[in-house]
C-alpha cells in the first residue's frame, strides 16, 4: 500500500482512516461473526467521505468491503488485505414528514437504535429482532422481523435510498427516480453501491404483545403442527417463530414460541394469541404489553474461536410431513438450532416480481444454525449439508442475509432466474467492473455499446 495515498486519503476525509498498528484497528477489522486482516478501514462522516473511499478502492484495485452493522452471516463486511467502508457513523434517524411518518435512516444506525429513537413518536418500523444488527445489511436483504406479517418486510416500507455509485455519482432511488436501482436494491444486497441512507415508512405502534410460550420437547412435534395450521390463517397482527434447539447430549430442551401480536389492545391480543395457548401442556408463557424497541435484543455472544454456520430457506407449506422430516432429523443431527419464522399476510401481498426479494408466497422461513470451532467443517459441514438434504422436497429459495456460504448454487437459490436476470442488467447499469463484489454477487450484463 503507498503510504503516501494513505495519507492523502486520511488528511480528505473528515472521518477517520484506521491501519494496521492503530488501537482500533483489532476492534474495527473483525465483524461479528467473522474476523478479518483488512490493509485499512474508512470511517466515513459524510458522503463526501464514501465517494473518496470508492474512489480509493478503484484506484487501488483493492477488495473492497462495505460495512454498516457488521453482522453479515457470510463475513462480506471485513476482508484479507482490502478496505473497509465503514457507514456506522451515518447514523441518524429523523423523521423528515410527520405527516406521512416518513423517516429518514442513516444505513449505519443499528436496529435497536432506530428502535429507541421512534418510541416517543410511537412509531416503530418492520425491521428484525436484535438491536445491534444494521439497518443497511438488513434492509437490503430484505428484513424479517416482528411485525412481518402485519407490515411486510423491512423493504416493502422503503421509499427511497441514497446510494453512492462506483464512480463516484450520489443517486436518489426511488419509484420516480433511478427506478431501476431502487428495484434492485429491495434484496439485491450491496451490489449497486454504498447507501448511506434510507427513506422508510414507519408504522404507528405503541405497545405491541410479546413473549415466549413454552412447551415440553417430548410435544414439539405434535406442538409444531398445531403452531403451523394456526399460523396459516392467524390474524395478520400475530407474527411467531418457533425455535427448536439441539440437547448436545443433554435433554432435549422445550420447544419455544415467540410471539409479538402487533397491538396495543389486550383483549384483542389475548383473543388472538388463545389458540397458541392449547396447543399441548402448556409450561409457561410470558407474553405482555412492552414498546417495540424493547422487544430487539442483543445478539448472544459467541464462544471465542466457533462459528455459526448458517442456512436459510422457504416452505411454501409447512406441512405436517415436513414437521416430520425435520424434527426427525434435528434429533439425528443433534447439533443444530432450528428457527421457523412465520410469513404470508404482507409479504404475499407484494408479486414477487415487485422487489428483488421474489420468494412471497411461502408460510415460513426456515433458518438453521449449527455451531462450532471455526475450522471444523470437515466434520460439520457434510452432515449440515445431509440435513438439508433431507428438507429439500419442502423447500424452496434462500434468503441471503441467513446464509454463511454464497456460492453460485446459494445465488441461485437466494434469485430465481427472472430476477438475476433483472439484477443483472442493473448491476451492468451501475457497477459494470462489479466493483462491489462482496456481497452476494451478481454478475453485470454486458452493457449495449452506443452506435455514433
Ligand atoms: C445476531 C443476528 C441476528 C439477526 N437477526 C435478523 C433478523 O431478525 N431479521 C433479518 O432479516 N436478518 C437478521 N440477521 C441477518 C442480517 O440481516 C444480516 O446479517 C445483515 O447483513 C446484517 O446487516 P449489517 O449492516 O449488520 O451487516 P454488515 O456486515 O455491515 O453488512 C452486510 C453486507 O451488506 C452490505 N451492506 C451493508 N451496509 C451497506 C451499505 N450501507 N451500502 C451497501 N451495502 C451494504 C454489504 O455487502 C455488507 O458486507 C441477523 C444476523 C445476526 C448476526
């Protein structure tokens, strides 16, 4: 690295450009899940700040990894040897037309942030479930979060981005402005450019109903069909997951439920949540009235040196011979924690030719976790791979941000042809060197060439 560029950059920026040697750099260059060894970070201010930093990268022919909250599941936020641009201090959140109750995020606040910062306007936006995840990753996955069902995932509610492109240009997308990048950026990940905001709907909340129901392992099967045929026609308020853990030789734990019923009203609540209560021998249940902020939690930590391997994908029904076949399998296997996240209402609403994000009509996402040390996959790997195997005649697609491995059948599975094709074309549009390749990546079209 020329250390005279180095400087230059560090003394045009009104951020922060952190090396090697530099206190923060450990701190800075590792993500959540992932750790990294990057040449240097950008803390960028301003975007002024991101467009020296693109420019730095092309210059430099370097890796170039784009960074808001830092929790990609694949490792892209950080890199061996590259440049991190790092947005987390574009973290505002303003309401910018109270009318509307349109706000404006900076791409690198945090969920929780976000969160906190809407409760005296009690307002609240579809997002996910943990406080320190970025607005930025999320948001252009697509976001699952509490209120899915009733409010669509986190980008149905977008208005509009403001994107720096690879060569430097500031765009506003929107539906009446660069159309085409805001289609894409709807769960088209980070391959258009570095957004360094976001203009989003917030909803009207003021207190929704949440907590976690409990039932015996011995009835998770019987629990889960029960949760299942409920969830297919439930009122849209009620968003639930159900959370199936491994015994790692122990007991089998109980079987959980989260629920968050998007509400303020406690007998409705309560008249909607009833079912959920029968479904076996009840153990326990905690479900009251919180803010919607309090309902994010903080990620759990992880025990140095293990990694999470994470795969997602959809059932379009979640039969009872699928609950068969997995919780089968999650017994066989013994080291993976199983998320079912209920979907229909709001997402299917939207065609799956609207956005980026093409998998709407499903009932549920499937997420699965297995744990251990990070160089463990000769083991691992084979019988993660064997599990999924056996849920393939259940399930379609995949959702990029649940994902640890993005290889070209990932891809695949994450954009249906129709829409990789779309993507692709508007990535030849507006990344045509795929400058911004850590992501999950879609390869420019080849642009038309302009006859004189
Ligand atoms: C503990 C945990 C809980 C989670 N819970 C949920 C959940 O409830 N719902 C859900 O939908 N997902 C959830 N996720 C997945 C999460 O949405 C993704 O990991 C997401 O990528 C994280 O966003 P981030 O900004 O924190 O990550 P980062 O690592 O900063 O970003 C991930 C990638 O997104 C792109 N990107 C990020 N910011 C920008 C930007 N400003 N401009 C351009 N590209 C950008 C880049 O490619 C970047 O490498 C969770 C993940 C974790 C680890």
């Amino acid at each position: 690295m020329n250390t005279a560029l180095v400087s230059e950059l560090s003394e045009g920026v009104s951020g922060e450009v952190v090396l090697p040697g530099d206190s923060a750099y450990e701190h800075l260059s590792n993500g959540f899940v992932h750790p990294g060894a990057p040449a240097l970070i950008v803390l960028c201010h301003d975007t002024e700040d991101v467009r020296k930093a693109i420019r730095f990268a092309r210059d430099n022919s370097l890796v170039l990894s784009v960074r808001s909250g830092g929790h990609s599941n694949a490792g892209f936020c950080t890199n061996e040897g590259g440049i991190i641009i790092d947005v987390s201090a574009l973290n505002g959140v303003e309401i910018v037309d109270p009318g509307q109750n349109l706000v404006r995020v900076g791409a690198g606040a945090k969920w929780g942030e976000a969160a906190k910062a809407l409760v005296p306007h009690n307002l609240a936006i579809s997002s996910g479930d943990t406080t320190t995840v970025g607005v930025g990753g999320l948001m252009l996955g697509g976001g699952i979060g509490w209120m899915v069902r009733k409010y669509g995932l986190a980008i149905d509610n977008l208005v509009a981005a403001e994107v720096v492109t690879a060569d430097g240009r500031v765009l506003r997308a929107s539906a009446e402005e660069n159309a085409d990048l805001f289609w894409a950026l709807r769960g088209g990940g980070g391959n258009f450019g570095v957004v360094t905001a976001f203009e989003i709907v917030a909803r009207p909340v003021r207190k929704v109903h949440f907590g976690v129901i409990t039932y015996p392992a011995a009835e998770r099967v019987t629990v889960l069909k029960g949760w299942s045929d409920y969830m297919r026609t439930a009122s849209e308020d009620v968003t639930s997951t159900v959370g199936m853990f491994p015994s790692f030789g122990e007991e089998l734990p109980p079987l959980f439920i989260t629920v968050c019923y998007a509400g303020d009203d406690p007998e409705a609540a309560a008249e909607a949540l009833r079912p959920l209560l029968t479904l076996g021998t009840l153990m326990d249940q905690q479900v009251k009235p919180m803010a919607y902020a309090e309902i994010l939690e903080p990620p759990g930590e992880l025990p140095p040196g293990w990694l999470p391997r994470v795969k997602s994908s959809f059932a379009p029904t979640c039969s009872h011979d699928f609950i068969d076949v997995i919780t089968e399998n999650v017994v066989a296997f013994d080291n993976v924690f199983v998320e079912f996240r209920s979907l229909g209402g709001a997402v299917r609403r939207v065609a799956a030719d609207a956005t980026a994000f093409a998998h709407r009509d499903v009932e549920v996402m499937v997420n699965t976790v297995v744990l251990g040390a990070a160089d463990d996959n000769r083991e691992l790997e084979p019988r993660f791979q064997e599990f999924w195997q056996k849920l393939a005649p259940f399930t379609s697609g995949a959702y990029s941000n649940f994902l640890s491995q993005m290889d070209e059948q990932q891809i695949a599975a994450v954009y249906p042809p129709e829409t990789y094709a779309r993507l692709s074309a508007v990535k030849g549009k507006y990344d045509p060197e795929n400058l911004f390749d850590q992501n999950p990546n879609i390869k420019p079209a080849a642009q038309p060439v302009a006859v004189a």
